[in-house]
C-alpha cells in the first residue's frame, strides 16, 4: 500500500510537470539552416519516456480495480449480476472478450462493440438508467462514470492477447463495409474523412505522426492504448471517447453515444488490426 | 428433377452472391451517419450533406474521370471572390499567427470568432516553426523561388479560398468558399508566403 501511494505520488507530481510544460508555448529553436524535418519533438520524446515508466504501474489500474469490484459484486435492483453478462464467450466470461468484439449480438440484435457490450449488460442488469449514461458517457476530471472502470476492467482482461474481431456472421461483414465506407467518407466544410489524415503512410500534423489506419500494421495504434488513464487531469478515456473527439476535429455534427456508425468504424478498424496484440489499458496524455 | 433442384439451387447461390456484390455500402454509411449524428454547437447536420465536389470525390475514391474533374474545378475557380480593392497581399505578421492557429469550424468553436489557417497542421512555411505537418507540401521559401507578380498572387490567393479550384479532390480545405477564413485573413497569408520580408522567404 505504502508503495502504491508512493508511485501514485510520483505520477501526480510528473503529471503535474508534465501540464504545466504542456501549457508553454513551444519553444522556438534558432532557425535550422535548410529547415530539415524535425524528428519527435523535445515534449513528445520526454513524454514517451516516462510512458514507459508509467505503463508499469499504470494509474489505470485503480479504475480497473473498481470494475473489477462492480463486475463481481455488484448487484442490480432484481438481483441481477455482471456474471450473467455475455460478451460473447458465454455469459460471465470476460477473458479474452475485449479483443473479440465488435461482434454479433443475437440478444440485442446488433453488432456491439466492447463498450456498447458493457453498457448495455449494465442496464440490463445492474439497472443502470440510460438517461444517466447518455448525460455523461465519458470521464472528466470531476468523473470517471462507472461504465468506463468496468470498460477498463473487461479490456485488461484481454491484456497480451491477440485482436480477433470475428467476421463471420452476415451483420459482423456488414458493419466492416459500412464502417470501412464510413472511414472513406468526405464531408463537412473542411471537406475531411477520417482518411485525409490516417489514410496514407508518413504524414504528420505538426509533429504528431499519423497511422495509415488502413493498414494492419498501422490499424493497431488506433487500438492500442484505449482506454487510456489521460495524465493530465487523472481519468479514463475510452476508444468511444476517441471517436468522438476525431469527429470533432473532423469538424462533423457530433456522433450519438453508443450509435451504429461509431461500431462501424470500430468494426473496420478492429478487424484491420485483427492479429496485432493489444496491450492493456494504457497510458495518454 | 434432381438436376432441376441442383440448378436451381446453383441459380439461388449466384443471386446471393450478386446480391452480396452489388450492395451499395456507401450509401448505408451515408444513411447511418444521418440517423447516428446530431447537432452540436455550431455544427449542425447539414454538414453531412455533400456538396458537388464531396459528390465527386466520395464517389471516386479521390479519382474522378478527367473531364468532370475539369467542369467542376472550372465551377470552383468562377466562384472565387477576389478583393474589390484588387490588393491581394496584407501582413505577412498577421499571416504568421493565423497560420498557426489550428481553431475553428469545431462544435467546440464559438461562432463569430475568426478562426485559423491550420496552416501549420499540414505544411512547413517559416523556418522558426519546427513543429509542421507533411500532409501538405512544403510552403518554405515559396516566393523566393517563384517572385511575388500579380500571377502568382491571384495563384496563391485563389489556392487558399478554394483549394479544390485547381486539384478538385484536395486534400486541403476550401476556406474562403466555406467562409473559414475572411478575405484580410487571406490576404495575410498570402504576404506570409509571397512578401520578401516574409521569413518564409529569408535566406
């Protein structure tokens, strides 16, 4: 325990470091004489760094502790449990089950991904009211909602496995298409589609490098890493949450919580990365 | 009868598999992202709806047949508005900070405010800024190479007001057509990429 705060002392003063260099400006360097490509910048590679040393004692883990907790001990209002929860091994099951989805759900009659999954067993069986979901579906530095620690538990359960997202049911295909379609898709008055910026090999924005997401190599790091424990503000962020915010940027209307479209792309990108071995919940900034 | 059954049988398996062939993915994506998004901000569901280029392009996979490329390039180019004054280089200053502001058009954004270039999100320009993106060409000592005449303004001004005037699939924003950036804005950037002082064009 003595350990465990420790660490956690540790991250929150890093943390801490980390946001208040993330507000300055970034520092200019005397101008390069034929103005090369930089290579990462100073902050990306500091940060990466003590990722590193983070990823081995990740803060995560309080969230995935208290999944764990309402997976195995919560109770819902007609007794029901998280153990009756399929996601898609058998009900209880959740070893290996992150990295089988987005797959085909007879009981509800759609393709889910992990999240969708997890929240829907939620309600159905701890009682938890859709309303409360839809009003914060994703973490704020007041908030990591509950949904998302049982998403970080269910996900952790999956760590160093292999991403396997099936394909064999007709509406498993048909959400790959759309979603691949999705991904294709040019609009807004930016004219952007999640391929303008993940759609090619060795492009940046800034000094962000950007994975050619149609690639299984490259498809990975859309997956890897989510969710996240975002270090500057201390909560979890799922890949819902990342979706979101690439819509956003995207300058697109704003995609429901949970909708068919998010699936979709998920579904492409999953199945593109199908193979790759994930991680764990991981670390943003 | 029995080759009659397997006939028939073989005939169900290829309409399946037409069937499977011929579904129009795109137009259920399309379907599906008008049912899934809501309005939110500023950003209303209007911007689902293409527009000719987005119509094209989408359709095309980015590659449109070279005649129909032309007609619309040729509808984008006639719908640029140059300045009434016909002064089309401002403030390379200005220019610099509007290329480096990434804001603008989100649902986070307020309506209103002028937003940025985004500028350097997909190019090199200035030699100070090392942080630059590569989904753009290098900007770096653009007028330097190519002077600063009365052609290569209105080129470089009706580039920035519509990108998809002069290459229809562009991967770069039409921001004075969608009224992203004003027109001084504009002019600003250009004076950053043409003006001799412009450090862009430093030695």
């Amino acid at each position: 325990m003595k350990q465990r705060t420790s660490t956690l002392l540790a991250v929150a003063a890093l943390t801490a470091a980390f946001a208040a260099h993330a507000q300055q400006p970034a520092k200019k360097t005397a101008p390069p004489a034929k103005a090369a490509a930089p290579a990462k910048s100073a902050i990306t590679e500091e940060f990466e760094k003590f990722r590193e040393v983070l990823e081995e004692d990740n803060p995560a883990e309080l969230f995935e502790a208290k999944g764990e907790d309402i997976w195995k001990n919560r109770k819902g209002p007609d007794g029901g449990s998280m153990a009756q929860c399929d996601l898609g091994l058998g009900a209880g099951v959740v070893k290996g089950a992150y990295v089988q989805m987005p797959r085909w759900f007879a009981d509800a009659g759609q393709v889910m991904d992990a999240e969708r999954r997890v929240v829907h067993c939620m309600m159905k069986y701890l009682g938890y009211k859709e309303a409360d979901i839809r009003k914060q579906p994703f973490s704020n530095v007041n908030k990591t909602p509950d949904h998302v620690s049982v998403i970080t538990y269910v996900a952790a359960q999956s760590r160093n496995m292999k991403i396997a997202a099936p394909q064999k049911h007709p509406k498993e295909k048909e959400a790959y298409n759309v979603g691949k379609e999705i991904f294709a898709f040019r609009g807004g008055p930016y004219d952007f589609s999640c391929a303008t910026c993940h759609g090619a090999d060795g492009m940046r924005i800034r000094t962000q490098d950007l994975p050619n997401l149609r690639k299984p190599d490259q498809a990975i790091r859309a997956y890897q890493g989510w969710p996240g424990y975002r270090m500057t503000g201390g909560f979890m962020l799922t890949q819902q949450w990342r979706m979101n915010d690439c819509f956003r940027q995207q300058r697109f209307p704003e995609p429901s919580y949970l909708s068919d479209s998010v699936t979709a792309l998920l579904a492409y990108m999953t199945v593109t990365a199908n193979g790759q071995v994930y991680k764990g919940p991981g670390i943003k900034r | 009868m029995k080759k009659t059954i397997v006939f028939a049988a073989a005939a169900l398996a290829c309409t399946a598999a037409l069937a499977d062939e011929v579904r129009n993915y795109r137009a259920e994506a399309v379907a599906m992202l008008k049912r899934d998004f809501k309005a939110k901000g500023i950003a209303g569901t209007d911007r689902l709806h293409e527009d000719s280029v987005q119509a094209i392009c989408n359709r095309s996979g980015d590659n449109p047949p070279k005649d129909v490329a032309a007609r619309l390039e040729q509808d984008q180019l006639e719908a640029i508005k140059y300045p009434a004054d016909g002064k089309l280089m401002g403030d390379w200053k200005e220019g610099e900070k509007i290329a480096q502001s990434g804001r603008g058009m989100t649902w986070s954004d307020k309506a209103g405010i002028p937003g940025g270039g985004n500028c350097y999100n997909c190019h090199q320009i200035a030699p100070s800024e090392t942080s630059f993106g590569t989904i753009g060409t290098s900007l770096y000592q653009f007028g330097k190479t190519r002077g600063n005449g009365p052609d290569i303004q209105k080129y470089v001004y009706g580039k920035i007001w519509n990108a998809k005037a002069f290459n229809l699939c562009s991967a770069m924003p039409r921001f004075g057509h969608v009224g992203a950036l004003t027109e001084k804005q504009i002019k600003d950037l250009v004076a950053l990429l043409l003006d001799p002082q412009s450090p862009v064009n430093s030695k």
